[in-house]
C-alpha cells in the first residue's frame, strides 16, 4: 500500500536546466497538489488538479507547469530552473473535501 | 492577506507532561482547520480535523480545540512521549474555496525522557 509516490528523491540541477518530477497515487484520489516547502515558511501551494483533465494554478505557479496525464499521476515540470527554485517538493493527494495525504518530498538544489 | 501563525521556537518538554502548540490566523472565515505531523525527511501526515462549529476534537492523546471569536486552534498532546517528537503543522480551509489549504510553518516538539 504505497499511497503517493514521489520521484526522484533528490536531484541537483544546473541554473536553467530542466527536470520533471513525477507523483502518482494508488487511493483513487480525484483530487491532486504540488507544494513547495523553505524554511520557516509553510507548505506553499504551486497548483492542484480538483480532478483528472483540470488543474489550476495555487499560491506560487511562477516557473512552473503541471500535467494531470490521468487519475494516478500528476507531474511537475521545472522548464528552466532558477536558484529561487531550490525546495523541498510535495505532491499529495485527497478525496474531495477529505485530508490530503503527502509523498516524502523531492528535495531540489539548484545551482 | 491570509497569514497562519505558529510559534517558531521550538517547543521543549518533559516525558510525561501535556504539550500545547497555538496556531494563529488573520483574516479567514475558516470551513475548518486540520493538524499534521511531520518527521525530518518526509511528507506531513494528517492527525486531526476540526470544523468551525465545533469547539473541541479528541483523538487518544491529542485534542484539538478551535475558537473562531480568539481565531485561535490549541494542539494539545497530553502524556507525551519521546516518540511524539516532531514538527506539528496547522492547515486551514477557508470558506467558500475549493480544497485548497494554507499552512502554517510548523513548530517543532521536542520531548524529553
């Protein structure tokens, strides 16, 4: 019972490169989130998807792309990475209105 | 703006006594308010979910309370124990949004044998 599943763990990147992080999760979820998480400052929300076909831009979208390829799995596309992009990344998962349950994070340096 | 407020400092106390972590918000009308708990290295999990008409919440050792007048949650982890170590981030859903939550930065628990 694997719940959301976030890949890679880590990655370090050059300024300008690109990388897909990827989430997918086996509770037949509709709804799905990407967050990132600095220090001293609270789970931000980048964009969600209410469900498979949508998805809508959060908190901080900037630099960002998402792409909801069907129920399970919800991407994260960094088109040309930033230092300001250094994070630590969540994706979770919830069923309509129920708490959202979280993978362990992908933790992005930037240099 | 919205803004949730957690005591940054961590929150440092003995085996067996009760553990009150505050949660602060400005400018909501909350739906309601969830507690997670989160470990060094991985993702927050959910503990508890309190609406905004209702004033307290239990589960085993934790209890919840949520006062919309004070806008103001209480975590409380009573009997607590090494294990329960970590840092404890409070969540709003406000009104009238889809499922969207604002979190707070989290306060860290430490807990002494």
């Amino acid at each position: 019972n694997a719940g959301v599943t976030q890949t890679p763990k880590f990655q370090v990147l050059k300024t300008g490169q690109s990388m897909t992080l990827q989430c997918a999760q086996d509770m037949n979820h509709n709804s799905m989130y990407w967050y990132r998480q600095d220090p001293g400052m609270g789970l931000r929300l980048i964009y969600y998807s209410a469900s498979e076909g949508t998805t809508d831009k959060g908190e901080v979208p900037n630099g960002y792309n998402v792409s909801r390829l069907n129920k399970r799995e919800f991407s994260l596309r960094l088109e040309s990475a930033a230092p300001s992009q250094t994070s630590v990344y969540f994706c979770a998962s919830s069923s309509g209105e129920q708490p959202q349950h979280f993978g362990d994070g992908t933790r992005l340096s930037i240099l | 703006s919205q803004k949730i407020e957690q005591n940054s400092e961590a929150l440092n106390i003995q085996e067996g006594k009760t553990a009150t972590l505050t949660c602060n918000y400005t400018n909501y009308s909350p739906a309601y308010l969830q507690w997670y708990r989160q470990d060094p290295g991985r993702g927050p999990v959910f503990l508890l979910l309190i609406r905004e008409n209702e004033k307290e919440k239990r589960k085993e050792r934790l209890k919840v309370t949520f006062d919309t007048t004070l806008k103001q949650s209480l975590f409380h982890i009573t009997a607590s124990q090494p294990a329960d170590s970590a840092t404890y981030l409070c969540a709003l859903r406000f009104s009238g949004g889809y499922n969207k939550l604002i979190f707070g930065a989290g306060t860290r628990l430490a807990v002494h044998p």
